[in-house]
C-alpha cells in the first residue's frame, strides 16, 4: 500500500494564506503593538474615573501574556500568533472604548494600529481580515456609545480612513515585495545565458558537506577558448552568441541534479553532486568533444569552430571544503589551458 498523505490542519492552512511575509520582523512588531496597547489600556483605564475594574484587568493581562508568549516563541513558530495579535488587539480596543466610555477620536484612533500592523507584515488575505475586524470593532463601539445617526456617521468616516489607509498600504508592501523577488530572480539567473550565476552556484557548492552520497561531488571549471580573439575578429555580439551556444549545449549534457553556472566572462561551472571523479573526468571529455563537434552557425551562413578547456576536481563526502574544491578545479583548467587547450585538466582534492 502506498504511504497516505496526512491532510494540512486548519492552522497552518490559514497560515499559508493569512500569515507574515517575514516571520522575523512580524514577531517583533506585534510585539511592540500588543505591548503598547497593553501600555495604554492600563494607562487609560487608571486615569479614568472608575479606575480599574476586573473586566479590563482582565483583559491587560491577557494582551500581557499574549505578547510575552510571542516574546518566547521562536519566530517561525509565533508566525500564527502574528495573525491572531492584530485581531487580538481589535478585541483590546473594544473593551478598552466600552471600558472608558469613549467613542470619541481618542477611543477610535487605536484601531488603525492593527490595520497598519497588518496592512505591512501580514498577506493581502490577512490584511483585508484585520481591516474588516478593525471596522466592525469599531462598529461596536459607535453603535454602543453614540446615537445612531453619529454613529453611522462616525462609522462611515472611521472605515473609510481605514480601508483608505489598509488598501494603500497593502498595495505599496506588495509592489515592494514583486520587485525585491524579482531582483532576486535577477541576481540569480544570468540574463544572456540563462544559466544560474556564481551566487547560486556558491550556496549550491557550500552545501556539499551534508551530501549524502557516498560518491561526493565533482566541480568542472569551463572555459572558451580564445574567446579574446572570437570578440575581436567577429565583434561582441558573435561571442555573445557563442556563450549562448555553449550554454544550450552543456545544458543538453547535464542531469537535472547538476548546476551549470556562468560564473563571469567567458567561464562556465557545472557543480556535479553524487559523482565520482572518474564519471565527472568522463563527462567533462564529453563536454570537450561536443562543444568542438557542435559549432556556431553565423548570420552569414558560416560555421565558427569553439573550443572548450575544462577543469576536474572531486570532493568525497564531508571532506574538503567548497574553497578547495574551487582551487582544485581553477588549477586543473588551467593546467588544462598551459597543455595546449581543447582538453581536461585532472587533479584531485
């Protein structure tokens, strides 16, 4: 029988589609939300005439323990109490209003603190939540306090503010969060070639120490050669053209576990995990010999013959680090290229 996939729970559901965008900064500001809300419901509720009674006591303590609970968390694990603190402190508002009979400016002022929290660190899901939690708290508070016509007044012009503000926020955090992805995207992927650049190929290269594969990994350094003289004899754009044709076709030779990077210039890397030095010796003579076998067609319908030298290096499983390996692979290329191009430099780690 095949393994059954236990269902999502009902949190971490609501979680995907309500929680924070950044889990570290989201628990620290519903900290300092809750914590200046409990600041302000006690301060409040002491100055006022009645002083202190058990509902609003109540009701400080639990927006005391709630923010110390987050305090404690680590921040993945608080990210479903960053949903529940805005409507929490909605709740805290409400009473505290009712608390101190204050339907005026200075009660309803406090419930654009949830949509602003909301509106910058939770999901557009979840900002739309607090906002309409925020409205209908306030409408509570209105519709207790005031006559009907005020309040329907005060309502109107409370909840337009606070979609007003909840919706113009929300839209800047997620015009901002698009273009942070897509310099990401940018600073990952190199756009003549396609392939993923030395940054990816850094972070892929680092994780080699929790390689499970008793074959280790296997780094091939590439490089084209005579690329100088391509660019001068037949202009930039030729030479771009042949970092592109070189690319397709490494690209075609290369498994779906491996990483084929252009690290700069005319120089290509293909991070080979859970292959021995023998198997990535082989490979990287095969890169060699199609990359010769395969030449550029020009525009006028001419073929440019390339030549690739590449460099062979190994690490086995948890020995070695990622800056050996890259010593080793750079020495063996250009060990490579001094023996007369078109060829593989062997060395080992």
């Amino acid at each position: 029988m095949g393994a059954v996939t236990r269902p999502s729970t009902w949190p971490a559901v609501v979680l995907r589609g309500l929680g924070p965008r950044q889990a570290v900064a989201a628990r620290l500001w519903i900290m300092i939300m809750i914590g200046t809300c409990t600041a302000v419901f006690f301060t409040a509720a002491l100055l006022g005439d009645g002083g202190l009674d058990p509902l609003q006591l109540g009701c400080g303590v639990v927006l005391a323990l709630f923010c110390l609970t987050v305090l404690l968390l680590r921040p993945e694990r608080a990210a479903s109490l960053c949903v529940a603190g805005p409507l929490l402190g909605v709740a805290g508002v409400v009473v505290l209003d009712l608390g101190t009979a204050d339907a005026g400016v200075t009660g309803q002022i406090f419930f654009t603190m949830p949509v602003l929290y909301a509106a910058v660190h939770l999901r557009v899901p979840g900002s739309v939540l607090v906002t309409a939690a925020a409205i209908g708290g306030d409408a509570i508070v209105v519709g207790r306090l005031l006559p009907l016509d005020q309040a329907l007044t005060d309502l109107a012009f409370t909840g337009g503010m606070l979609i007003l503000m909840g919706s113009v926020l929300t839209r800047a955090m997620v015009t901002q969060q698009r273009l942070v992805e897509k310099l990401r995207r940018q600073a990952s992927v190199d756009p003549l070639t396609g392939l993923v650049t030395r940054r990816v190929l850094d972070d892929a290269v680092s994780a080699i120490s929790s390689a499970t594969s008793d074959a280790g990994t296997a780094l091939v350094l590439i490089d084209v050669d005579k690329f100088k003289t391509i660019n001068d004899t037949y202009g930039h754009a030729v030479g771009d053209d042949a970092l592109v044709h070189i690319a397709a076709v490494l690209s075609a030779r290369c498994r779906p576990q491996d990483v084929l990077a252009r690290m700069g210039g005319d120089e290509l890397a293909v991070l080979m995990p859970g292959c021995s030095y023998e198997t990535a010796l082989g490979r990287a003579r095969d890169f060699v010999r199609v990359i010769h076998d395969e030449p550029l067609p020009l525009a006028d319908g001419r073929r440019l013959p390339l030549s690739i030298s590449a460099g062979a290096a190994h690490a086995h499983q948890h020995t070695g680090s990622a800056r050996d390996l890259y010593i080793s692979a750079d020495t063996a290329l250009y060990a490579a290229k001094r023996a007369g191009r078109g060829r593989v430099g062997e060395l080992t780690t």
